[in-house]
C-alpha cells in the first residue's frame, strides 16, 4: 500500500507544492533585499564616506565578487549538495544582513567595500540552495517554478529603490531595514520550508565533478548561454537609478531622485513577471527558443535605449519596462536546464558552478558602465552589454539542434 502511494506521488504533482512555492518565494523576496541596498543609496553613500567615483564603483562590485567567491567555495565543496538547503539559506541570510548592517560603521570606503564582500558571500548560501530545494517540489513544471523563484530574487533586488522611493528617509534606515527584511527570509525558510518528494540523491564531497559537469555539452551550452544573460542583467540592475537620475534631470523632472528610484523599482520589478512568464514559456513551447527570444530582445533594448533618451519620455520608459521584462525572463531556465541534464547527485554543485561564473563576468560591465558613461556618454554605455545576449542566442539555438534537447522540457528542447 505504501509503495503504491509512494508511486503515485511520483507520477504526479505532490500536494503542498504551491504552498512551498509560496514560503520559499517569499523568504527569497525577503533574503535577498540587502543585495542592491547600497545601491539604492549610493549617492548619500558616497557623501556620507566621500566616496570617488572608482569607490562608488567597486562598493557595488563587492557584492557581486564577493557572491563569486562564495560560490566558488560552496561548489568545490559541494555545499548545496550536502548541507540541508534551508539550514545554508538561513546562516547564508543572518551574515548578509550583518554585514549588510557593517555599512552603518564603516569608517571609510575599504570597511565598506569589505561589508559589501562579505554580503555577496553569504547570499551564495542563499540563491542556489533555493533553486535546488524548489526543485524537490516539481518535474513538470520546474521551469514555471524556479521562474517563480528568480522573480522572487527579483523583486528582493528591487525592494531597496522602493524603500528610498518613499523619499524623507536617511540611508541608514533603509539599510536597516533592508537587514530585518534579510533576517526574516533567513527565518522563514528554515522554519516555514521542507524539501518535497523529488529529492535528488546525496552527494559527497567531490571537486573533479566541477570538471566532469563542465564536459556536459548540454550544461556548457546552457551555461554559456547564462554567461551572456549575466553580461548584460547585473550592468543593467546596477546602473538603471542612475541612468533615470539623470535623463529625468534632463527632461526637467521635479525630484528626479526619487522619481528614479520609483521608476527604477518598477523597471527592474517588472521583471518577477517577466520570469513567470518565461518560466510557463519555457515549460510549454521549450527554454532554448524562450531564452533564446528573451535575449534578442533585451538585446535590442540595450542598444537603443541609450539614443532615446532626449526623445519622449514615455518611450524611453516603455522601452525600459521591456527591457526590465525581458533581461531576466530567461534567468532561471539556465538553472532548470542544469537540474533536468545534469548528473543528478550534483545538481547543486552545477547550478553553483554556473552562477559563479556567470557572477564573475558581472564585474567587467558593472566597473565598464561608468566608464563610459563619462567618456562617450549613456548614449553608448549600454551598447556594451549587446554583445552577451548575441553569444548567448547562439549557444541555445546550438543547444536546440543537440539529442541533449530531448532531456529539457520533457522533450521539447
């Protein structure tokens, strides 16, 4: 009788799925809000330490080194394969949010930049462990979940520029709070979360299959193809507020600052919706052909947006918000496919492999921006992030064409 129920289980979707969706989508809304906390306040940050514009740069690129390099760690060490994934969640978001609290003492820019690090660090403790675990809880439809799931890091991501829209709040506020937020998602997904039925089998401690996971044509490709994404999503993320300040400046907008925060809560907010639909995209018609789509056209809105901006403002803001829609609609389709082809003992370790080195790229746009920014202008510095979304095009449409397809999206590639 046992096995029987345990049979049908299998077969279909186990019940308490959604309400697991909803606990963990949540505590990651919650986790990941200290992620772009700096950013929302930069220009008071920047006052308040007198910070340089190199500074500002890097206080935004520690985070995103520092997730690198706990990534890095966890995959070698195959933490997500072998700590339970709410238990790493937790501890991942109790650090985050202390270091994130650090900013409220640092004396100066290397304190600061040192915080920043260590809040990306731990947040890798956060983000992989929760697409693994969501994971356990669907089969068929793993790509609508786990686009639930980044839509949720998503507006995590975006919560900072909301709490400083509000206007007439010191930065130390909004980094405070964004801590408490952190804090509760850690809580709520240790006490609120258990792993589903579609558990995958334990794994030990292996390094070599870092190596062996990178052999996988269907994982290189996929890879390679978020590799692209992260080239341009985390530029974009990073310097949007600061491209709004200024084009409102430039149309002579009352209070561009926190009309840009506003607009720039509601551009990168938008995006949660664009990963369910990516996520429902992608189980029904593929997830080659839906990244593949969302990148060609987050591409052209990178390419454009920047000669838009002394035209009419509702249209630079209507190509913003799909730009916004579109930039992160693929993300977690990258991750679905590795948990569908991979070696099943270390889907874990190859998410985390691929997010650490799609983190890394995030770097070289996120410090090239502002560069050019203050060279030829901002109507030339997102042009720089096109060429990600092209390479990335061309290896899922590679990956469409290989008898590895027929693994994703139950057959549909």
């Amino acid at each position: 009788m046992a096995s029987s129920e345990s049979d049908s289980t299998q077969q279909g979707d186990p019940p308490g799925r959604w309400r697991a969706l909803t606990v963990l989508g949540v505590a990651m809304v919650l986790s990941m809000a200290t992620w772009f906390s700096a950013s929302a306040v930069l220009p008071q940050l920047r006052a308040h330490l007198s910070l340089s514009t190199t500074e500002a740069s890097w206080l935004i690129i520690a985070v995103q080194l520092g997730f690198v390099a706990g990534a890095v760690v966890s995959a070698f060490a195959s933490l997500a394969d072998v700590v339970a994934p709410k238990r790493l969640m937790f501890a991942g978001s109790m650090v985050a949010g202390l270091a994130n609290l650090g900013l409220l003492i640092a004396p100066g820019s290397s304190a600061a930049i040192g915080f920043r690090f260590i809040t990306g660090a731990a947040l890798a403790g956060v983000y992989p462990p929760a697409m693994k675990a969501m994971s356990t809880w669907f089969r068929a439809g793993r790509g609508t979940a786990l686009g639930v799931m980044v839509g949720a890091l998503t507006i995590g991501s975006a919560l900072p520029h909301l709490v400083n829209g509000f206007g007439g709040l010191d930065w130390q506020m909004v980094i405070l709070a964004t801590s408490v937020l952190t804090f509760a998602g850690g809580v709520l997904a240790l006490v609120g979360f258990h792993e589903g039925p579609f558990r995958f089998p334990p794994a030990v401690f292996s390094p070599r299959q870092v190596v062996q996971l990178s052999r996988d044509p269907a994982v290189r490709l996929a890879s390679i193809g978020y590799f692209g994404h992260m080239w341009e999503l985390y530029a974009m993320w990073a310097w949007f507020a600061a491209f709004a300040v200024d084009t409102l400046a430039l149309h002579g907008v009352k209070d561009p600052g926190n009309v840009a925060s506003m607009l720039t809560f509601a551009v990168i907010g938008v995006g949660a919706i664009g990963c369910l639909v990516g996520g429902i995209l992608g189980d029904r018609w593929g997830r080659t052909k839906v990244t593949a789509s969302a990148m060609a056209i987050s591409g052209l809105c990178a390419l454009v947006i920047g000669f838009l901006r002394s035209g009419p403002l509702a249209l630079l803001i209507l190509v913003a918000l799909v730009w916004g829609f579109t930039v992160v609609a693929d993300s977690a389709q990258f991750s679905t496919i590795v948990t569908e082809t991979a070696d099943q003992s270390y889907v874990g370790t190859g998410v985390t492999m691929q997010l650490a080195i799609g983190f890394t790229l995030t770097v070289a746009t996120i410090w090239l921006v502002p560069v050019i920014r203050d060279g030829p202008g901002w109507m030339w510095a997102f042009v720089l992030l096109v060429p990600g979304p092209v390479i990335g095009v061309a290896a899922m449409l590679r990956l469409k064409s290989l008898p590895e397809a027929k693994l994703i999206a139950g057959g549909r590639g």
